[in-house]
C-alpha cells in the first residue's frame, strides 16, 4: 500500500468528522455574530430612546415647566400641573422617535404598547431626577464628567 492511498483512506474516514466541526463551528460563528448584532441594535436603540428622553425633558422643562411656574402663586406645580407635563414630555419623547421609532423599541425589547408607555414614564422621570440631582450638585459647585449629563449624553448610558 502506498502513501497516497493511505492517505485517501484516512481522508475518507476522516471527511465526514472534519465536516461535522466544520458545521459546528460555522453554526457557533453565526450565532455568536447574531448576538452581537442584536446587541448593538439593542444598544442603539436605547441610546436614541436616553437621547430622546432627555432632549423632551429639557424641552419640556424651558417650555412647559417654566411657564407654570411663573404663573403659580407659590412658584411649585401642582399634581394636575405635574401629569400635563408628563405627558407633554412622553408625547415629545414619542414624536422625537416617531411611529417606526416606537414600534422598534417595543420589537427589540418584546414588549406591548402599555410595556413602552411604562418604559418612557420611567425613563423621564430617571431623567428628571438626574436633572434635578445635576443641578444641585452645580449649585454646590460638584464637577467632573458627566456632572450634569445623564443616561446617553455621558457616554455611561
């Protein structure tokens, strides 16, 4: 028996094992890259929901808050005035993502329409307490990165 035949032999013994590793590792490949994939859509969109977020609040804050404010006796919002503004702001927030803006959260994050409502009022009110934290902490002279930037605008999101 010569060395070519040999080694034929063992190819042919051997094809069927290297296929099934080759397989193997194409199929782990491919799922590793589907995860990373929707990784990054995932991270995507919740940065653009954070950028949203906070945009509507500080707009809704200058515009809407303000306003109220200064037409209060006592300078503070009352319960009634706070819900208005809340959703101003989740009404801003969904017109910055819009209608497909919207429909991809609720698809990434698998949740209904009430789960993405729940989600934005959360999301605000984190916003408004970071706001608010940021500018007690300027007003005791804290600084550093991000000393008044929540969420997406800090790169920490």
């Amino acid at each position: 028996m010569e060395y070519a035949e040999v080694g034929y032999k063992v190819f042919q013994v051997l094809s069927p094992v290297l296929l099934a590793a080759l397989t193997w590792v194409a199929a782990k490949t491919a799922q590793l890259i589907h995860a990373k994939v929707r990784s990054e859509v995932l991270r995507g969109v919740l940065l653009r929901v954070d950028d949203a977020i906070l945009a509507a609040v500080r707009e809704v804050h200058q515009v809407t808050v303000e306003e109220l404010k200064s037409a209060s006796a006592d300078g503070r919002l009352t319960p009634e005035d706070r819900a208005r503004v809340k959703a101003r702001a989740i009404e801003t927030v969904r017109a910055h993502l819009g209608a497909r803006g919207v429909a991809e959260l609720a698809k990434v994050l698998g949740l209904e329409s009430g789960g993405v409502e729940k989600l934005l009022s959360t999301r605000l009110e984190a916003a408004v307490h970071d706001l608010k934290r940021a500018r007690a902490n300027h007003m005791n002279g804290a600084s550093g990165p991000g000393a008044d930037l929540p969420f997406a605008a800090t790169g920490a999101g």
